[in-house]
C-alpha cells in the first residue's frame, strides 16, 4: 500500500508475502514506540574543507535502533513517518538533539556547523521558523552553527519556498539544497532563493572518471556555484581520485565514505585528527592547492571589478596610443547601453570606428591632451540622444603615460534643467524688460537687492540708482513713515499687503505708486526678502477724482431736479390759491389746503437735512427682540386702520447686537411702512429674525402688490418711489443707515405675490 501510494495516483503494487521483509503496518506501530523508548539516536558525518583538510561541519543522520531488527536505515521507516505524520515530532526530536550535540562540542573547542534535514511535511508547517527558533533558544546554539538541508522537489511553490526560506535567514541559520542536478526546478529560481550551498548529489560524484557527461555535471554545477557565490559541497566521495577531481575543478567542500562513515558522537570524537590528515594526505599538494585558489580568487576579483563596471550608472573606459591611434582597452557601465553601444563594439577600436567623423576628431583632441600628461581633462558630448561628462586621467608609471582611464556620466537630466532654465530665464527677461509693472526684490530690511528695467521707462530711474539703497530714499518725505512700517508688518505678519505711496521721479515729480509686497520665507520659517510689485497710478488716481467731481455734479444735478419737482406741485398749488384770495374769493378750506401744502414742503425739505446732515450714531448693546416689539406696537393701530396683520417670529437665542436702536426702529419702521402700503386691500406682514454665523438676518415680508425687475434695480436712489407721493428719500436712508452699520439690504419681489427684504447686521 504504501509503495503503492509513494508512486501517485492510479497505480498497483503486488503484495508477496515474504518473512525477511519489514512489514510497514507492524514498523508503524514500533515507530510510535520508537520515539517513547529513545529508539532514534543521530550518527554524524564530517564534511571537509577541500582547501585546507579541516573539517568544517557536521551532517547529522537519523537512524532507528530497532530492538528486535537492529539498526534500521532511514530509507525503510523515513517514508512511514512521512505518510503517519510521526515525521514532524521525529524531525523536531532530530533538529533538537543535533543543536545541542554541536552545542556540547563547541563547548570542548570543536567548532563547526550542523547540517540537519529537512523533509517537505515538516518544511511546509506554518510555525516550522517558529519551531526552529524555539530549539535554538533551548540549546543555546547560535544561529549561524545550524545549516538545515533542502530538496529541489521541496520548492515546487516558489513564492512560499522564498518566504519560509528568507525567514530563516533573518534568524541567521544557514541554507543548502541537497541532492542538486537530481530535481527540476528552474535555474531562474536559483537565483531568487536566499540559500548558502549547493551539495552535488552523490550519483553524479560516484561516475567521475567513468562517464564524461558526469564530470561535465560536476564542473558545471562547481562553475556556476562559485558565479553565484555560493559554497559548493560533493556528497558521496569514496576514492582518492574524486577527490583529486573535485580539487582541481575548485570544489569547496566534500564528505563521503572516503573520508568517514556516519559515525555516533563519542566515535566521530575519537577520530577528529585522522579525518582532518586525509585531505592533505590523498589529495594534490599543498602548494599546487594554494595556487589554484589564488588564482580562483584573482579571477573572482576580477570578474568583481567587471561587474561593478558593468552595473555602476556611468560608464567607464580606458585607451591606451598604439600605432598612432587610440585604441580603448575597457569599456562598460549602463551609459554605455542607455547610448544604444554594446562593449565589443568600442573595445579593440578607435573612436573613427564607431563614431561620425567629426565627433571623433573633437573628443581626439581632449584624448591627445591628457595621453600628454594633463592631469584632468573634461569634456561634454551627446550620443544617440544622451548628454554626458567625460573626465580623462592619465595612468603614469616611470614618468610616462602608459593609459588614459575616463569616467563619464549622464547629465542628460542636467542639460534639459538647465536648458529649461535657460528658456524660462529669456521668457522672465523678455516679460522684465517689456512690462510697465514696477519689481522690487529687497531682504528684510528694506535694502534694494534687485529692481525691473521698467524702473528706467517709469520713473527715469537706472538699477545703480537702487542697488545697494533703500527704497525708502526715494519715498515722499510724508510717506516714509507709512511706507516702512508697512514694511515691517509684512516682516512680521508674513502675509502680503497692499499699499500706496509717492514716489520721486527723475523730472522732479512725485510719482503715485500702488503696490503689492509679498514675504518670502526662509529655510527657518523668517521672512528672508520681499517682493513688490507696483505700477504707475498717478494718472489713474486723477481721471478718477475728475469722474468722482463728475458724478456728484450729476447727484447735485439730480437732487436739485427732484427738490424742484417735489416742491413746484405744492407752490403750484399755493399760487394758485393766492390768486383766488386776491381776487376777492376767500373761502376758510383754502387755508387748510394751503397749509397742507406748506407742511409737505416742509416734509421734503427735513428728509433733505436728514440726509445732509446725518445723526451721530450712538452704537451700543442692544435687544433686538425689544427694538422689533417697540415698532409692532408703533405701527399697531396704523396696520389695523389698514387692514394688516402683523406677526413676529423671533429665535430665542439670538445674542444682543451692537447697533444705534433708534436709527434701526426708523429702518424697520419706514420698512414696514412701505409694507402696510402695498397692500391697499389689506394682508400681512411676517417680521422674522434669524442668527446666522456671523450676522442676523432680520425678514420683512408681505403679501402687497410686489415690484417688477427694472423698479427693484433702483430701489435707494434719491427721488426714486413705487408710490405715488413717495420721493423716495426714506428708502435712501435706511440704506445708509445700514451701511453705517456695516450690514446689506437686499429686496425680492415678485408682482402681485409679494416682498421680501432682508436686513442683516453683524453681531458685534
């Protein structure tokens, strides 16, 4: 059953029954067993350092001392374990015991690694890094004394493989994959998984001298270890002359039954010094050894400084004169592929070989100064698109220039910056030196750093006559004061401000300047310089004055036309009554009539002085709900006479407002006024105030006649009314009254549906 099932799916095994072999279902049960009765004990193999002869780790072997069948190889109970389960507390048993062997042996002065392996049940248990911490904590054993072996079939799941792998070397164990060249895996994975050794299997080793595909195996496996830097072992060394092979092709490590068989502790022990001889004793010389590793390593050092050369972002090259002609002996980096050259295509050649002619001859003469002896040459030159800087030293021995090496790197980015600079430099120049803008840049105190060519068109002023000054100089001896301290508090505040000053033009006149300054803040958060940016408004400020002189020609214009046409009606009227008496008829109704005329030029006249000559505005606290329910009760009557319902809805927490109460009675009043009269037929009007944000908001809406768009555009000029007596002057007042207030009125209305105004004022 269990062959049946260790050969995968859909096949069959024949059962015969034979009494010498081991029945699986009875080892089963004595594995159990085994692990209670301390049946398992660990026999160790040395593995030796092929350079030097010493022994350098340990492999410990699991073996199963069976107490009716003897010693039972781990071939015939490995597989029961594997397929019970028992192989997790048999391989935890295994990895602890052989820590705390290595442990105990370090502590006598024999200091190596243990190899333990590892089987795909246990490699694949979610707390096996876990386990493995836990037992070197318990035995005490530092990380880098355990090597734990892996099979290839071990990582057919490459991203789990990669992670439990990395795991373990962040502990700092060590990891080798066993029994190489016998799986599957992709080479490509090699290199993405974080392992130490490489152990040739012993099938391979085993045919040296006898099959020449085998010791191309061996060599290939030994060549591409070392180019991966990693260490290489050979399994299963029996005879002088695979070890001699395996020294000559560089092999770092070997173990096999040549040198020792598995052997328990106490045994191994005794035979410490014999083992470490037979290195020296059967293998090549010493010195023919040492030789070979020597150059071993030159050729790594020097494969090492090719690689770097390959990999370093630049490019590196070197020339020597030959014949006349400079031909390069090295060159490589990533430029050099990023130029869309490969190394082969410059090695062995000139520059005429690779490159146009007239390039070539520019570069020949930097090459030909530093073949003279200059000791730094550097030059600039674009291929294929890519900018680069190229610095040539000579290599001198005895005095003489033997090589040229030239290190060279990309400064494509740097070009393009700085041909961008360069173009955004000529855009700000050509703004600059067009523009009628005033620009100053001044540090913090208020020295001049730089000014725009727009000074000399303006104000006749050159940048030697600001470099090196102050500002201030050249400010009207009435601004100065203003214009420093708006400079400190930009210092200080770090935010622009505006502001306007006369400045001193080379004609004698005083020049109007309106000006923006703008901090600009330092590496410590201080404002280091400032930016001004001004311009001429000398002429603007005049042609305003004359419009401002203009419109109130025109307001007096129209004041004027409405007081005469307010008041020609009533003398008019006067007049003709005058008449009448003159004539003999008096009738006593003309006087009333006469006098109700006076009294509404008397009416119009007053709203005049009201608004020439306004109240001083006594602001103080005040209750709105108090002010609003002062007017209800004012305009009660009158509302009722009319027909008009009026309500108030009032919030409860609306704060005090600090206004003139009287001035705001008079707005609501003459509001309401308004109100009550657009409804001839009587209705309603809804008083509603309402605490926003900042403000409150103060609703006066009724259900009168309402006003079409083009009168509700011209609402609050003088002499402006929707009534047919109004002059419109008690509207224009509650405007101002508002405005005094810093608060807003705006008016909606739509015909025969109604009004609504609002009046909002600032809470404090």
């Amino acid at each position: 059953m269990y062959k049946a099932k260790k050969a995968g799916k859909n096949n069959y095994k024949f059962y015969f029954s034979n009494e010498h072999e081991l029945n699986p279902l009875q080892m089963e049960v004595d594995l159990y067993k085994a692990l209670e009765r301390d049946e398992l004990l660990l026999h160790y193999q040395p593995k030796l350092s092929l350079k030097t002869g010493n022994i350098v780790g340990v492999e410990a072997l699991i073996r199963w001392n069976h107490p009716e069948r003897g010693m039972i190889s781990p071939a015939a109970f490995i597989p029961i374990a594997e397929e019970t389960g028992l192989i997790i507390p048999i391989g935890e048993w295994a990895l602890y015991t052989a820590c705390k062997q290595n442990k105990a042996w370090q502590e006598k002065g024999f200091s190596s690694v243990i190899a333990v392996n590892l089987s795909a049940t246990q490699f694949t248990q979610a707390n096996f890094v876990h386990t493995i911490a836990s037992i070197l904590n318990e035995t005490g054993l530092d990380p880098q004394y355990l090597e734990l072996e892996i099979t290839e079939s071990m990582t057919l799941d490459i991203e789990r493989t990669i992670s439990t792998l990395q795991q373990l070397k962040n502990l700092g164990v060590h990891i080798s994959i066993d029994d190489f060249g016998t799986g599957f895996s992709s080479l490509n994975y090699l290199k993405q998984f974080p392992v130490d050794t490489l152990k040739i299997d012993q099938s391979f080793v085993r045919e040296l001298y006898n099959n020449p595909n085998d010791e191309t195996i061996v060599k290939t496996i030994i060549s591409m270890a070392h180019n991966l830097n990693l260490n290489v072992v050979a399994e299963g060394i029996e005879t002088k002359e695979q070890l001699v092979f395996l020294q000559e092709h560089l092999c770092n490590e070997g173990q096999g039954y040549f040198f020792s068989k598995p052997l328990p502790a106490n045994e191994l022990e005794n035979i410490f010094q014999e083992v470490q001889q037979m290195v020296k004793k059967h293998g090549i010389s010493q010195d023919m050894n040492e030789r070979m590793w020597a150059e071993e390593l030159i050729y790594k050092a020097k494969k090492e400084m090719q690689d770097t050369v390959r990999l370093q972002q630049g490019m590196i090259l070197k020339f020597k004169k030959i014949n006349d002609r400079f031909i390069h002996t090295l060159c490589d980096g990533e430029l050099l592929y990023r130029m869309g050259l490969i190394p082969s295509q410059v090695v062995g050649k000139a520059l005429h070989d690779f490159l146009p002619i007239e390039s070539a001859k520019e570069k020949t003469k930097y090459y030909q100064r530093a073949w003279e002896g200059e000791d730094l040459v550097t030059y600039e030159s674009v291929i294929n698109g890519l900018s680069y800087l190229a610095s040539l030293r000579p290599i001198k021995r005895g005095g003489e220039v033997i090589e040229v090496i030239s290190s060279c790197v990309d400064i494509t980015a740097y070009k393009k910056a700085e041909e961008a600079l360069r173009e955004s430099e000529y855009k700000y120049r050509l703004i600059a030196e067009n523009m009628t803008d005033l620009i100053w840049l001044l540090d913090s105190n208020g020295q001049v750093l730089y000014t725009s060519p727009s000074h000399e068109t303006v104000l006749g002023l050159s940048k030697k006559d600001f470099i090196g000054n102050k500002t201030s100089d050249k400010v009207h001896p009435e601004d100065v004061g203003y214009f420093k301290e708006k400079l400190e508090q930009i210092v200080k505040s770090k935010a622009s401000s505006q502001l306007e000053f006369r400045f001193l033009h080379t004609n004698g006149n005083w020049i109007l300047v309106e000006c923006v300054g703008t901090p600009v803040m330092g590496e410590n958060g201080e404002t280091e310089h400032i930016i001004m940016v001004g311009r001429d408004i000398t002429e603007k400020r005049k042609a305003e004055e004359r419009l401002s002189k203009s419109e109130k020609l025109t307001v007096v214009g129209e004041l004027a036309a409405g007081v005469a046409h307010e008041i020609r009606n009533p003398l008019t009227s006067i007049k003709g009554f005058v008449k009448l008496m003159q004539q003999g008829m008096v009738n006593e109704n003309f006087f009333d009539i006469i006098l109700d005329e006076f009294n509404r030029i008397e009416e119009i006249i007053n709203e005049f002085l009201n608004l020439a000559k306004p109240q001083e505005i006594q602001l103080k606290k005040s209750d709105l709900k108090k002010i609003l329910k002062d007017v209800e009760t004012l305009l009660e009557s009158e509302a009722h006479l009319q027909n008009v319902q009026i309500y108030q809805q009032v919030e409860q927490n609306i704060p005090p407002i600090t206004c003139d109460p009287n001035l705001i009675k008079q707005v609501v009043i003459n509001l309401i006024k308004n109100s009550i009269e657009a409804m001839p037929n009587g209705g309603s009007v809804n008083i509603q105030a309402i605490k926003e944000e900042t403000n409150v908001l103060i609703k006066i809406i009724d259900n009168g006649v309402g006003i079409n768009e083009a009168r509700l555009q011209k609402l609050g000029e003088p002499f402006f009314s929707n009534k047919e007596k109004g002059t419109g002057l008690g509207l224009m007042l509650c405007f101002r009254i508002i405005s005094q207030h810093k608060g807003t009125i705006i008016f909606q209305s739509k015909e025969n549906q109604g009004t609504t105004v609002e009046v909002r004022l600032p809470l404090s």
